[in-house]
C-alpha cells in the first residue's frame, strides 16, 4: 500500500529485472537472485500482471497467453497445442471467451483477465499483481480473488498492490506501507486499523470522518447541456440527461451498463443516430471532439494509457494538447506562457513531478490521471466529462481529485462524474442517474440514496417512477 509516487511500480520493476537494484540484495528460496531482465525474472519463476495491460490487441487471446513460451513440434509452433493450454488457463480463471479472436476484440476487463491467465499460466513460484482489479466489476473481481486463494494454498507467494482498502483485507495477511520511496511500516492484517493505514500512507494522524467528501449546495436549477432522447443503436439506449451549471451529475452502473458510451456521445467521440443536446438552450451539434471542445466542452476518458495521456511527451505539453488544439495550428502559444501555465496547474494539482519538461509516461498513475485533468482545467470548460477519475490511484490523490471536483462545481462548472465505486459517485454528485444493460433506469438525488438502494435499482429490484427524467 502506498500513495502514487511512493515507489510500489518501481519496486516491482526491480524485482522484475526491468530496473538494476543499486543496493541491497534480493534472495529467492534462500538463494541470491539477481534477473537482468523480465525473461530472467519469468525463468525464476516471477511472473506479474502490471496496472495498465501490457498485451498485443493485434495478435489472439491465446498468442497472448503463450507469448514467449509457445509449444513447438518438429520446430514449428504447434498451433493445436497452443489453442489448448490457452483454453486450460482461462478455464482456471472461468474466462468465456475464444481463444483464436483477437485480444483487441475484447474489452479492457476482458483483457486484464487474459494478462492474468497469462500469469497463472507460467506455474509462477511468485505472482506480483500490480492493480489487477482496476479494470474489473464485482463479479470478475471475487472471481480472481477466488484464484488467489487457491494459489495461496499451493504454496504460491503473492505481491498484491491495490488502492482499494477493501480488497487488500480481504486478501492480505501482511500490509507492508510504502511511502516517498521508503517502507514505513510492516503489519498483520487484521491488526492494522484502517485510519492507521491511511494515515501511514499520508503521514499523519487521521480522525474519523476526516476523508468524507463535503459537496457544496447546488447551483443554477437551470440546464446547461441537455440531451434528449440521445443514443446510439448497439451502444447505448435514448435517454435523457440534464447537466446543470454549479452541480455534479453522477452515472452509476455495474461494468458496460453503458457509463462510458454516453459519456462519449455527449462529447462527440461517438456519433449518436437519435436525440438532440442543447447548450444553454441552443442545438448543439457534435460531429467530433473538436466540435465539443470548441462549444466548451471537455472529456477526460476512462483509458489514460490509450486514449488520455501520450507518454512520450512531457507533462508541459501534454497539458497544452487541448488548448493549442482549440486555439488552432496559426495562434501557437510561446514557450514562456506554456511553461507558466503548465506549472500553474502542477502547482494548483499538486502533480510530483520533477519538472514540466518530465515525460508524462514517468509518472505514477495517479500523477498522470491529474496531467489529463490540467489538460481539460486550462481550456477553462463550461462543462467537465470525468469517466473514472480516480480509477487505479490511491486514497489521498482519489480525494484531492474528489476535493477538486467540488471545488469547480462551486465555481459554476457543470460535471459529470463516472465511477464504478458508488461510495464517490454518492459523496461527489448532486444528482445520480442509474444504468442498467446500457439503459437509463433511474434519476434521483444523491441525499435520497446510499449504495443498498442503487445496487438494488442496478439489480432490478427497485426501479422508480421518475426513471425516465
């Protein structure tokens, strides 16, 4: 456990022989070890499942398993052999899907459940997962718990590192906490209380209640972006969403309830083939992102490895993308004034970063996640589309983007927030849509509901009357 920055992800790359230690030792069953590279690492019997999916979309379910290792018969691959331990080790997971399709085919929790059958397939002495479950809902979640369990009882040793205090619980006998690239503390699970942990890991004492989100009174009851009857044939049903201005709309839903597709056709990155969107009262028309970010507009996407950030350039510049993007390729903006504006919102966020001029893809997760943020905050939007914010980022940075998010919402600005934990969708929004096999069912309040009830609206049990507002 540990905040971003804190030094989890390059701890496992050392232990992995993707970075040289420069001090100390490492010791495997006794005996010194000391792997040069992650081939070496795999020989010893280490394998890991790191945070963002680290396949090959272009290549099939059972390449990607089997990379690097495939059977072979008279020197060639042996392609039946290849199909069938592929077969085996998603059925250890009780994975549903074809071993000869391509990975890309899949969606990302489908993928991240490969990366782990992957993994369980190299009959690991050692299994390192890096967030594993950042990607997955409930049901996928316990299943791979389920998993852990049985290799835990084979002997296997495991290296878990989550941000969700629930999950390492569950499935921790030791927490070890690391933080500002040193270990602070080392505990038995069940002695370890939880304000204890999370002050640990922030480094300082906590008091009860202290992590509670405090939303602000709305704003304007007037819409700013409305859509009516929006939707898109395979994606998402017609529905309708009003977006008003000093208020937080949530979207809660289980995984692919349809969460994300409307959040992209409400900023044009998918073309919806019913229904209208209006901004401040006249038509909006969205025949791309461009149009959206032009109209004031802004969308930070669920996928920050793929779709947010571009890691090889630096934070500076990753910042500038939409607003050099908006103002247009004639009115370049000068150094100087990237350079100022970009260190405004390092400061503002509070991303660890050793200067603007550091590629983005060296940060931690969570600084990164804060970078797309910056990015969206310096076109100074009128409306703010977060699709999992907070997803795969420790307790303290998930509350300082929380804290943000009521800060602009009390500055006017119009938000929609999407997160698979229902706990921030509650704390953040003023009003909570629900959707359910990518339909709206319900509207209503946040102060009118807690988790029990929306799990109850997501499961069908309780649906209420206004479902279609």
């Amino acid at each position: 456990m540990g905040q971003n920055g804190d030094g989890k992800s390059t701890l496992i790359k050392v232990l992995t022989g993707v970075f040289p230690p420069d001090a100390g030792t490492l010791t495997l069953a006794s005996r010194p070890i000391r792997p040069a590279s992650p081939r070496e690492a795999q020989a010893l019997g280490i394998a890991t499942v790191y945070q963002e999916v680290n396949l090959c979309p272009n290549l099939s379910v059972a390449e990607n398993i089997l990379a690097g290792r495939m059977p072979r018969r008279f020197g060639w691959i042996h392609w039946r052999a290849v199909a069938r331990e592929a077969r085996a080790a998603l059925e250890v997971l009780q994975i549903d899907v074809d071993p000869g399709r391509l990975l890309g085919e899949y969606p990302v929790a489908v993928q991240q459940m490969v990366a782990i059958a992957r993994a369980v397939g190299q009959q690991a002495r050692i299994l390192i997962l890096d967030e594993p479950t950042s990607s997955l809902d409930e049901a996928e979640t316990e299943r791979l718990f389920a998993v852990m369990r049985r290799l835990k009882e084979r002997g296997v040793a495991i290296l878990f590192v989550t941000h969700f205090l629930d999950q390492a619980y569950a499935m921790a006998d030791r927490i070890t906490v690391m933080r500002n690239g040193r270990v602070v503390g080392e505990h038995a699970a069940a002695a370890l209380p939880r304000l204890a942990l999370v002050g640990a890991m922030v480094g300082r004492t906590l008091r009860e209640g202290e992590l509670d989100a405090q939303r602000p009174a709305e704003g304007t009851t007037r819409p700013l972006l409305e859509a009516r009857g929006l939707g898109r044939r395979g994606s998402v049903a017609p529905l309708d969403l009003d977006v008003r201005g000093g208020a937080v709309l949530g979207l809660a839903g289980l995984l692919g309830s349809g969460r994300t597709e409307t959040a992209r056709l409400l900023f044009g990155a998918d073309r919806a083939d019913s229904g209208a969107l209006t901004l401040e009262g006249r038509p909006l028309v969205l025949r791309s992102p461009r149009d959206a970010l032009q109209a004031g507009l802004a969308f930070c996407p669920e996928e920050r490895k793929t779709d947010g950030i571009v890691a090889e350039l630096g934070v500076r510049e990753n910042i500038m993308l939409a607003l050099q993007a908006r103002r247009g390729a004639f009115r370049h903006l000068p150094a100087p004034a990237q350079r100022a504006l970009a260190q405004r919102y390092v400061d503002a966020l509070g991303i660890v970063t050793a200067d603007t001029e550091t590629p983005v893809g060296q940060l931690s997760g969570g600084n990164q996640q804060k970078v797309i943020l910056a990015r969206w905050l310096a076109t100074e939007p009128r409306v703010l589309i977060l699709d999992e914010p907070t997803r795969g980022i420790d307790v303290a940075a998930k509350q300082e983007i929380m804290q943000r998010v009521l800060e602009l919402c009390a500055q006017g600005m119009a938000i929609v927030f999407i997160s698979a934990e229902l706990e921030e969708v509650l704390a953040t929004s003023h009003r909570v849509a629900v959707l359910r096999e990518r339909r709206k069912v319900a509207e209503l309040p946040a102060a009118e509901l807690d988790e029990a009830r929306v799990l109850r609206i997501v499961a069908g049990h309780d649906e209420p009357a206004e479902a279609a507002a």
